[in-house]
C-alpha cells in the first residue's frame, strides 16, 4: 500500500500579511470610505451623480431632509476626500461628482482585492499582494 504524502503550505497570519506590502495598500483609501461610509454622504453622492451635472448646496439639500449648513459641511468633506469636484459661478458653489476618478480608484481597489486572494499567482499563501 502506498500513502501519498501532502506538503501542506500554511496560511499567512494577519501579522506576517500585515510587513507584505502591495496594491492594495496603495490603492485602499480610508478617507474615500469614511466619506461614503455615513449614510447622509451617501445619498448626497447617489442623488448628485444621478444629476448628472454641478449642483449648488440648496439643490442637494432638496434631496434630503437636513439642514443646508450639515448638508454644506458634509459636501466640503466629500470633496476634501475627492468624491466631488468644486466650481464656483459667482456666489454659486457647485458641486459635480468626480465620476472618472472614483470609478478609477475603486477599480483599482477592486483589482487588487483579486490579487490577494488564494488563487492570484498560483500561491496558497494569500495571494501576490
């Protein structure tokens, strides 16, 4: 009888993955995600990018139930994070979603996810990133 012996290759730990550097370090963005993450920030983005076009602070504030002041500070720090672009046409600030760059930075993110998993590059250790 003859027994086949497998050479069994250990999974990273997230400590050892962690001094691994790659992509996906470069391209994960928190502040990206703490910007989309508040729910307000979120439907501001969805009805802004559904416009299709700049739209000042007291047009988005129609989408929602929220003071224009809260619905202003939350628009400065989703461009701040670079989810939307600022123009001003007199006293008219307009905002615009960056709709090239956060489809950029989020294919990028997505791409290197793929990279780290267990079947990226033939390795069973994680991945290549």
């Amino acid at each position: 009888m003859m027994t086949q012996i497998r050479k069994h290759q250990p999974s990273l730990t997230p400590k050892l993955a962690a001094r691994r550097s790659g992509a996906i370090d470069v391209v994960l963005d928190p502040a990206l995600f703490k910007a989309l993450a508040d729910s307000t920030r979120a439907v501001l983005v969805a009805c802004i990018a559904k416009c299709g076009r700049g739209c000042s602070v007291g047009e988005v504030a129609e989408c929602c139930s929220v003071d224009v002041s809260v619905v202003s500070r939350h628009l400065a720090l989703l461009a701040r994070a670079g989810v939307l672009e600022v123009s001003k046409q007199g006293r008219t600030v307009r905002y615009q979603v960056r709709y090239t760059d956060v489809s950029r930075s989020l294919r990028a993110l997505a791409d290197a996810i793929d990279e780290c998993g267990p079947t990226s590059c033939g390795a069973r250790d994680g991945g290549c990133c």
